[in-house]
C-alpha cells in the first residue's frame, strides 16, 4: 500500500461513509497500520491511499511495539471541541520533509463506528487529539498546509513547488506506459 503524495487530487476527493463493515475493510485498515509504520507515521486517513473513504487510524505509540493504543476510527464526527487551543509541530505522510505549528483545540469528543461498526465515543486530548483532528481533517478534504500560518505558508512554498513538479513528471511518466 502506498501513501500518496501532495498534490494527488486524492487528498481532495469527497470521502464516502461507510456503510458495509466488511473483512476486506478490516484488511484495509490493518494494511495502513503497516504503512503507517513502515514511514514512521503517528497517523493515516482513507484518501492519503486513495481509498476515500471515511476511515483513518492512528497510534499514539507511534509504532507496532505499542499496538495497544491503535485506533481505528470509521465515519468519525466531533461532537464538541474545547474552546481552548494549543500550537503544536506538525507533519503528514503525504507533505515529506515538511513540518509546521499548527493551532488545534486541545480536546475533542468523538462518535464513530469500529472495524466492526460498534458505536463507540472517545474523549481524546493533547498529542492524541492533535493527531485525530489531523486525520480527521483529511476525510475533509482539508490538509494541514491549509492550517499553517501565512509566514510557514511563504516558509513552505518551495518545497511544495517541488511536489507539484515531481507529481507532475510522475503523471507524464504513467500516461506513458
Ligand atoms: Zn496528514
């Protein structure tokens, strides 16, 4: 499975909910975990592997060793953020190499669906929050660049340039074969 990279229209596709809590599903799920992993993520949503649909996980932990605090979250919605918020570092599998400070309320409740399509509410805050509400994001369509502040956008916009001519040539190359 391969995340995919800025600016893949992928990444701001309409992400469907899901309705069929399917094996398959479950294998899709475990298959982002890996590839989570496998490029040192703390989380990973639907559409970053052009799958868009309403499904991320994430993992405080950070890695296989603590797979106790995997979350998978299907058809999540945010019942109530806090009012209060809070700057903190910020990357995203689909941006490499770029990291920024960006503003998010420090907790926020959750309803969403397990892989089995149980009901279940979290009450998540500080760094697991921050990486819900990012992921969260993503099944939005919105990505973290649009969150940045105007001088991180300026600080950024190179590396972004890169991407779009990389993704560019990328596409040249498939419609060749
Ligand atoms: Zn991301």
């Amino acid at each position: 499975m391969d995340i995919l990279q800025y600016p893949d229209p992928r990444l701001r596709a309409p992400n469907a909910p899901i309705v069929e809590f399917t094996p398959e599903l479950a294998k899709i799920s475990a298959a982002m975990f890996e590839a989570m992993y496998r490029t040192d993520g703390v989380g990973l949503a639907g559409p970053q592997v052009g799958i868009n649909l309403k499904l991320l996980v994430f993992n405080p932990g950070g890695d296989s060793a603590s797979s106790e605090t995997e979350v998978v979250l299907c058809n999540p919605k945010i019942v109530s953020r806090s009012r209060e918020t809070e700057s903190g570092e910020e990357g995203c599998l689909s941006f490499p190499e770029i990291n920024a400070q960006v503003v998010r309320p420090i907790t926020s409740i959750v309803e969403a669906q397990d892989i089995e399509g149980n009901g279940i509410t979290l009450e998540l805050e500080g760094w697991a929050s921050r990486i819900f509400q990012h992921e969260y994001d993503h099944l939005d369509g919105i990505l973290f660049i649009d969150r940045m502040s105007s001088p991180d956008k300026t600080r950024i916009r190179p590396i972004l340039n890169e991407l779009i001519a990389e993704f560019r040539v990328d596409l040249a190359g498939t419609s060749r074969n």
